[in-house]
C-alpha cells in the first residue's frame, strides 16, 4: 500500500471526505469539532462524560479524558449508516 500512490491518494480524499461529514453530522447538534487528523474529531461541551454515557447506550464508544472533562473524543464513523446512528443518537437528547 506505501507504494500505491493512487490508493493513497483515494484514500486521504475519501478520509477527508468522511471527516468533512462528520464535522457536518456534529455542527449540526451543536458542537464545534476541532482536529486535524480525519480519523477522529475533539468535541468540547459542558457534560463530556453524560454524553460519553448517553452515546454508550446505543454502542456508539468515544473517548472521554480524565485530564479534561469537557472534552469527548469522536472517531471517525467507520460508514454512512454509523454516521447517521451518530447523527440520530445525538439528536436523542
């Protein structure tokens, strides 16, 4: 893969895409995503923790940080339809 140039290629575009509409996904509900790497987004928001709790139930795992409890880790969903239970369970207040 490290010598494929075109699959390399496809593969930041498709990541940034991904992230783009992630970052979209959280805008949405209120969140102003922060980070460069397109494989996950920092969140910073008053209830880290409860929201980590809430998004656990509906075995969607994110990454709190003790260090900081406003801030909530959100990978990259791994496609469309985890994106739009992301989506849903972020709109499930």
């Amino acid at each position: 893969a490290y010598r494929d140039r075109t699959w390399i290629a496809e593969t930041r575009e498709q990541l940034s895409a991904q992230a783009a509409a992630l970052d979209h996904v959280l805008t949405a509900h209120g969140h102003s995503p922060a980070g460069a790497c397109p494989l996950f987004r920092l969140i910073e928001t008053d209830d880290a923790h409860g929201l980590f709790e809430r998004l656990a139930r509906k075995s969607i795992l994110t990454r709190p940080f003790d260090g900081n409890p406003r801030w909530l880790r959100i990978g990259l969903p791994a496609n469309p339809a985890a994106l739009e239970r992301l989506d849903a369970a972020l709109a499930d207040g």
